[in-house]
C-alpha cells in the first residue's frame, strides 16, 4: 500500500503536468505510454508461445502519432497497412503462425488504437474536458478498491479476478458519479446532468477494461505487465481502464452532446 501512493504520490504531479500542457508534451508522452504498453501486451505473450511482429506494432504506434500530431487522422488506413505488412510477414516466412499474425493486429487495436482516443479529446477544443477521461478511469479504481475492501462479500468475477467484489463495483460506479458531478458543477456547470450519466457509464466501461487486463494477465500466467510504476505495475496496468474510458468520453461528446 504504502508503495503505491509513493508511486501516485510522484506520478500524480507528472500527469497533471503533462495533461495541463497538452499539445505536443502530451503527444510525445502518449506515444511513449502506447510504445511501453503494446511491448509489455507482446512480451506477455511470449508465456503462450506467441511471437507477435512487434515492429509492425511499433511502426503503427509512429504513424498514428504522426498523423495526430499534424491534425489527420491515419487510424484507419494505418490499421489497413499493418494488416497487409502482418499478412506479407505470415506468407514469406516459415517461422511465423497464424496466431502471431491475429495478435499482432489485436495488439494494435487493444493498445494504441484505443488509446489514440486520449488526444482526439484533447483535440475536441473544448476546455476541461480531457480531465473527464481520468476522471473516470481513477475515480473508479479508488472507490471500487475502497468500496470492496470494507464492504465488499460477494465475488464480482472470480474466474478473472477473485479480489474483485460486486459491492466493489457498485461502489466504483457511485464514487465515479459523485466525482464527475462535483466536476461539472465547477468546471462544466451546463453539461452537469449529462456528465453524472457519463461518469456512470464510463465507470462500467472502465471497470470492463480493468478485467479485460485482468484476463489476459490470467490467461498468460503473469501478475503485472511490467514494473513502471512500483506498486502498480506497467503502463497497461495502469492505463488499462483509460483505454477503454477515452473512447466512450470522445463518442459521448460528439453523438450524445453534440
């Protein structure tokens, strides 16, 4: 525990700092976060005997960023191009399995892909409105962890994750929504009914990708993805409720708010 809040202690200010300058700060720490975590999602594969082209991974993670940075979007055909060069890769060398091919794809799509979403927010021009993404994600992972060490009896999903707790859960969604509510009504006072709805939904979402990691990690028979963060794993550890929150913030505002 005390390792932990060492660790957000120092990390805390860094990511505030980083979100705070957005632009390219943010970009090049983004880039940096989705290098570390498709590397820590592909090494952890390595445990199944699943040897995924790690530089098509890497080459996509550059163009994307690219491609932000100058204002176009290049996700899709970057997704089209990795495709083919994986297919390319299958079809003239021996060594490679069908299977290296299928998660070198899913790899893309799980890690940068999804986390791409954090700077199409930021990208959106709207004032405050990237912090909802953390919001969500970090808010959940408190209250659910609080929620279910005092309160929580009945097991949530045990086959993936045993310590996680339905009261937990609930109690994550319930803190979330508190939060997202005491933001708006200081900072986005006009979309404060729309943003409690947000952070509701967005603490399930988040929760769906904390076991989503939770089952990789148990099926490939490792207990972090890496050791970035003392007490709180590797980047995937850490981002792994983000990845999945940043694209629900993004289509929320642009279909539900728009």
């Amino acid at each position: 525990m005390l390792t932990r809040i060492i660790s957000a202690v120092v990390g805390i200010p860094i990511l505030i700092g980083i979100i705070t300058l957005g632009g390219t700060p943010l970009i090049l720490a983004l880039g940096l976060v989705m290098l570390l975590g498709l590397r820590e999602f592909y090494n952890a594969l390595h445990e199944k005997e699943i040897y995924p082209v790690k530089t098509i991974g890497y080459l996509f993670i550059l163009i994307l960023a690219f491609s932000l940075y100058i204002g176009e979007d290049w996700a899709a055909p970057g997704v089209y191009g990795a495709f083919l060069l994986t297919t390319l890769v299958l079809l003239v060398t021996e060594k490679r399995k069908v299977q290296d091919g299928i998660y070198t794809l899913y790899g893309i799509l799980y890690v940068p892909l999804l986390m791409s979403y954090i700077l199409r927010v930021d990208q959106m021009g709207i004032p405050y409105v990237i912090w909802i993404v953390f919001i969500i994600a970090f808010a959940t992972d408190t209250f659910a962890y609080f929620s279910g060490r005092f309160l929580g009896k009945h097991k949530l999903c045990p086959r993936v994750s045993p310590k996680k707790t339905i009261e937990g859960a609930v109690g994550g969604v319930v803190g979330t929504v508190l939060a997202c509510g005491v933001f708006a009504r200081f900072l986005m006072p006009d979309a404060f009914y729309s943003l409690m709805v947000l952070g509701a939904v967005g603490s399930v979402v988040a929760q769906m990708g904390d076991l989503t990691a939770s089952m990789v990690k148990r099926w490939t028979g490792i207990k972090d993805f890496g050791n970035l963060m003392p007490g709180h794993g590797g980047a995937l550890d850490r981002f792994d409720s983000i990845i999945f929150t940043a694209p629900l913030v993004y289509y929320y505002i642009t279909v539900v708010l728009s």
